[in-house]
C-alpha cells in the first residue's frame, strides 16, 4: 500500500503529456496554494476535501466519489477534511489542442473555472475502472501503450462531461437513473440485475421498482431491448455479419441471440433481412 503523505506529491508529466498518479494523505496532510502547470481531475476515492481556487468565494466540500477538475496555471488549495486517498489525472494543454472536440469539452467542464462534479455511484465506478485502466497501461511497455494512454485519458474527461448537470432530488431515483445511462451506452458488458443493483448500492426488490418506474421495463428486458435494437441497426446497415452483430451487441450464445431476436421482430435476423423489415 502506497505510503501515506503530509504534504502534495510532485507530478512531473512525460512527453506523451499526460499521468496517472494517486496521493494518500496521512493525519497530518497540509497544503499551501498550488498553481499547477497542467491541466489536472482530482478525484476523492476515501476521505473527505475542501477545495477553494482564485476567484471563488467559497471552499467546496468534495466527498468520495466526486471529482474536481482544476485548470493549469490556477492558484488552489485542498485542505483534508478527513484523511483522503486523492486519484490523480494530469495532463498538458498541448494533450487537449490535439483534439478541438476534447479542448472543447475541457472548457464545457471547467467554464473558464474549475469544477466540482458529485456524479454518484455508477459513474464512479466507471471512472474508476478507467483510472485503473490508465494505471495499468502507465504501469506496462506493451505495443500502443501511448494510443491506450490517451484512451484511457479521453473516456474519463467524456464520462464527466456526461454526469447531468441536474439531479433529481430524490437520491434513490438519481442512482437507478445513473445506472440506466450508464446502460445506455455498456449494453455489450456482461450485465446483470446484482451488477446493477451493486452500481446503484440498493437491493434487488428497491432497484427493480425504481428501474421500472423509469424505463417502463424490467432490468431484464430493458438490457435485451437495448441489446436487439443495436444488432437490428448493424445488420440492417449491412456492415456485419449475423455473428458479428450478435457478439457486437453483447451475445456469446448464438443460438440465445437467435431466439430473442425471434421473439422482438417475429422472424430469425436472416429471415428479417430478407423480408426488408430492416430498411423500415
């Protein structure tokens, strides 16, 4: 375990412009106002902040798993509420300007400021699963380590500019929707109603309600909707195969996919092909 720290960890970037680091702050962690020359998320795995920066009146308190995007060349400072385990994404202007869409959503998130993002459960441990993405690459010299590097970089910034920027006020509800965009855009993940109900931290009985009042549909039958529209749209595109749009949609079973196909457009996917229900 990474020993814990008193004061901020000095980050120095390599050429490809981006890092992944993590920052565990021991009892008596202090900071002084920082101004960074990159770009930088701060997100709190453990342990609770207060984050004040330059031209904000009031310090936000940051609680886990909730993120603060920080802009190079800003005086800020963090201060412990309760000792935190910091995850750090930090990155160069040039690693933005690569890219106008991803300068773009860099200033969509920071509005010339920075941020503090509360996105709840499931876009948590998505961003988590990215962050130890990021790690392993940084970690690892295998072929295309820079490509996945940037990869893993990208999908973080694009899953914060997703996070509503309006909640529902019932925080229940907020969760159930968070997993069903989140949802929206995994279907081909091995899901299944206890992965789901772990994103929203809920029971079976809670979440399955609240999936329905939200859907119209049970858990089930809203991930096989999902799936079966993205299959019927590759094949009716005529760039995959049967196989291919069936492992594409998340379907191993061949057979499986076959029968619910059957059952959501009343014909086998050849069949339906075949009959031009695809073009309508």
């Amino acid at each position: 375990m990474k020993n814990p720290v008193s004061r901020p960890i000095a980050v120095t970037l390599p050429q490809s412009g981006l890092a992944f680091a993590e920052s565990v702050h021991g009892p008596g962690f202090r900071m002084a106002d920082r101004v960074d020359p990159f770009h930088k998320v701060l997100y709190v795995l453990q342990g609770r902040i207060e984050f004040s920066e330059a031209g904000v009146a009031q310090a936000r308190t940051v609680a886990p798993g909730a993120a603060v995007c920080v802009n190079a060349h800003v005086r800020h400072r963090l201060a412990d509420t309760e000792p935190s385990t910091l995850l750090l994404l930090c990155f160069t202007r040039e690693f933005l300007t690569r890219d106008g869409d991803l300068e773009r959503l860099w200033v969509h998130l920071t509005r010339g400021a920075g941020a503090a993002l509360q996105p709840g459960g499931a876009w948590s441990t998505r961003f988590e699963a990215l962050w130890r993405a990021g790690i392993v690459e940084q970690a690892a010299d295998q072929p295309g380590r820079a490509v996945a590097l940037r990869a893993a970089a990208e999908n973080i910034l694009v899953a914060l500019a997703r996070v509503p920027a309006e909640a529902p006020a019932d925080r229940a509800a907020r969760r159930v929707a968070n997993v069903v965009r989140e949802m929206a855009v995994t279907f081909f993940e091995p899901w299944s109603l206890d992965r789901a109900c772990a994103r929203a931290g809920m029971s079976r009985r809670h979440f399955s309600a609240l999936f329905r009042a939200q859907t119209g549909r049970t858990f089930l039958a809203h991930l096989t909707e999902l799936r079966l529209a993205h299959a019927a749209k590759l094949l009716a595109e005529n760039r995959h195969s049967i196989v291919g749009a069936a492992f594409s949609s998340g379907y191993g079973d061949l057979s499986h996919f076959y029968r619910l196909f059957r059952t959501r457009y009343g014909h086998p996917p050849r069949e339906w092909l075949e009959s031009g229900q695809g073009k309508n």
